[in-house]
C-alpha cells in the first residue's frame, strides 16, 4: 500500500490513490446526474411512449450487468486500471452513439453495450473495479468510512449534474432552438468527462492491483457461500429499485405533474445533496451499530416515504415525501459496500464486488419495462409502491440472515 495519507479530512490510512478514485468517481456522478435526468426527457422530445423509454433504460441496465459480469470475474488477471481506462473508451463511444442517433434500435444497441446509466446510484462497470481498487487504499477499519466518501462524492457531483440538466431546456427556450438538438448536448458532454476520466485514471498506481491470480482459480474460492447470499439479497433491494431509479421517477414526475426538465433537475439537484450528506452519517452509526443495523434502520423509514409519496395528489406533497426518502435512502450503501469488502479476503475483493453487483443491475433491469408499461397506462405512482414494498421485504430478510454475521473489525463491538 502506499505512503501517507492524503489530508486531514480522509481516514488516515488513505492514499493518493484514494483521492484518484473519489475524482473520478465524481466526476462520472456528474455525468450520471445530468444524464439520467435527461435521457427520459430527450426520449420523449424525439417521440417514444413512455413503455419506449423504459425499454431504454431496460437496455441500460442489462448491458451494464452483462459487460460488468463478464470482465469483473476477470478484472485482477486484466488489471485494475487496465479495466477501468477501456471502460472510459466506451463511455466515450456511448455518449457518442446517443448524440448522434435517433432510432430507436440503434439506441437500444447503444444502451446494451453502452456505459449510460440511468440511476442516480452507480450500475456500471466501473463500479466493482473501482471499489476493489479503493479496498486497497485504506485499512479495512477504515473502509467504511471511505466508502462513506467515494459514495457521497459520487452523489453530491450527481447532484450538481442533474441541477445541470435544465440547462440545456432553457437555453433552447431562451434563443428559441428545437428542444431535442439542445438536449442531445448532454451526451456530447458525457463523452467529455469520459476523456478526463480515461486521464486522471492514467495517474493510478500499481498499488490498486493484487497478486494475478492464476487462470485456473476459482474467483471465490474462500467467500463463495456468503458472496451468493448477499447478492441474492441485494438482487431484491435492487429490483425494487428498478422502479424507481432517477429515469423513472423523472419520467413519473412529467407523467403525474407535467414536471419541467428544468423543475425535475432542481428537485433531484436537492435530492441528490440530501443523500449524499446523509452518507457521512453512515460510517459513525457504522461504527456504533454494526453495518448490517445501519443498512437496515435506515433503509426502512425511507420505503415508507416512497410509498406515500406515491399517494400525494399534488406534486409539492409528493416531492415533500421524496426528499424525505432520500435523506435516509442512501445511508445503507457505505455500509453495505464495506460489508461486502471486509468478509471476503483482497484476492477474492473485485469478484466479490462483481457477483454482488451484477445481479443486482439485472434485477434493477427487470423493473423499468414494467415500470413504463404502468406509466404508459395510468400516471398513479405504482411504480413507487412496487418499489417500497420489495424493499422492505428484502431489509427484514437481511436483518434476519445477517444480523449476528459480523466482520472481524465488528466482532468485539
């Protein structure tokens, strides 16, 4: 591992590489924010049904999963930032393609093999590759916290990108451009951060890599029972949130409340500052309670405010309700992130996060067509009721299999 740490403000154990990592993962997030709210906006702009923009994001999302499963297992004999610079290469072509193409097949093309990314969290190939890579740039006590960081880095930028998405909508009604040419501008940005991205990723060191591992190893060797329970469990937390990841709750608040592009960005602009900030939160209750109590107990209040916001007749009493969820909503996933890296071994690390990532972006996959063809058919908010009720169900099902399940850095809490 390398030398010091970087500053004050990191967990002492952080590297320089570490403060790589959080750039470029800020740096994607602003990218994600701006698109996401975009890209159902856009879709709509240019003529497809609310069930066509579902399929989109449907393609999104199953191409992430697949492309994420098939290097991920394969990341540490690849290298690690080897990965992630070919990964900046597709982002790149993706905002590409989406820049320059209105038919619906070639973008769903594009959407499958792409990198775009629909949520306001992270679905993408990127994801595992760069959190087995940060689980070398600090102590393992210190991972949660560190994640606490990554996640909070990547959801404030977020923030500031979906604030950024009505630009384009207001300046096309300012000087009186056509509103699709104007928002197509978002994916020529996208394709911009991809290059900064593919530079700043060049400056990480060979300290993020592990021992090549043989071609005949098995990726999980030592960690497979547990690697598989947990993604079987995150696989459901994720299908609920399929339904209500940012593209299709942008597209429910247009649908409901004939929501603006630029009304829809300040709102997720708000938002995405109350996740991130409640994620610093999360290492400290970490810390005092255990992962597993942190991921639960906050994730439950949450379920419910999405649920009743669905309900709201109006829009400033379902985004009320909204921002309400989102205060907690994202308090479980430093937890989570550094559960998942503490019980398995740091050879075992980039599989782990790919088995446990992977499902869940093919179970978020599976909400958004039914999701659309719900909005396609009625503007009421069942996709949000899907979605809190699968929720629940999937943290009352980890709170009973993994509550006595604790991390070495746990065991004498």
């Amino acid at each position: 591992m390398m030398a010091s740490p970087i500053n004050r403000w990191f967990p002492r154990s952080a590297t320089t590489d570490a403060k790589l990592l959080l750039t470029t993962r800020a740096l994607r997030g602003l990218a994600d924010g701006a698109v996401s709210i975009l890209l159902p906006s856009y879709l709509t702009a240019i003529g497809f049904n609310p069930l066509r923009v579902g399929a989109i994001v449907f393609g999104t999302l199953l191409g992430s999963a697949a492309l994420t499963l098939w290097v991920g297992l394969a990341t540490d004999r690849l290298g690690r930032r080897r990965v992630l610079l070919a990964a900046c290469a597709l982002m790149l072509a993706t905002g590409i393609g989406f820049a320059t193409t209105t038919s619906f097949w070639l973008l769903f093309v594009v959407a499958v093999v792409g990198t775009l990314n629909p949520s306001a969290g992270d679905v993408s190939l990127f994801l595992p590759v760069e959190q087995a890579a940060l689980a070398e740039a600090a102590q393992p006590r210190d991972l949660t916290a560190m994640f606490a960081l990554y996640n909070v880095a990547g959801a404030t930028a977020g923030a500031f990108g979906a604030l950024a998405s009505g630009v384009p909508a207001i300046l096309a009604a300012r000087h009186g451009w056509a509103l699709a040419p104007a928002l197509r501008s978002g994916f020529v940005a996208y394709s911009i951060i991809a290059v900064i991205a593919f530079a700043v990723y060049r400056r990480l060191s060979p300290a993020i890599e592990v021992e090549r591992q043989p071609a005949k190893s098995a990726p999980l060797a030592k960690s497979r029972a547990i690697v598989l329970r947990l993604s079987a469990l995150f696989s459901l937390d994720s299908l609920g949130g399929g339904f209500v990841i940012q593209s299709i709750l942008a597209l429910w608040l247009f649908r409901r409340f004939n929501l603006s592009v630029q009304a829809a960005g300040t709102f997720f602009f708000a938002a995405g500052l109350l996740g991130s900030f409640s994620q610093f939160i999360s290492s400290a209750l970490a810390a005092r309670f255990g992962r597993i109590n942190t991921m639960v107990f906050s994730h439950l209040p949450s379920n419910a405010m999405l649920i009743i916001a669905a309900l709201m007749p109006t829009p400033g009493l379902a985004m009320t309700f909204l921002l309400l969820r989102f205060s907690t909503s994202q308090m479980d996933v430093p937890a989570r992130q550094s559960y998942v890296m503490a019980v398995v071994p740091p050879e075992e690390r980039a599989a782990a996060a790919t088995v446990t990532n992977v499902p869940r972006s093919l179970a978020a996959a599976m909400a958004p067509l039914p999701a659309g063809a719900m909005l396609n058919q009625s503007s009421f908010g069942w996709p949000l009721i899907c979605a809190g009720v699968l929720k629940t169900i999937y943290d009352i099902a980890l709170l009973i299999q993994f509550r006595a399940v604790k991390p070495s850095d746990e065991q004498f809490e």
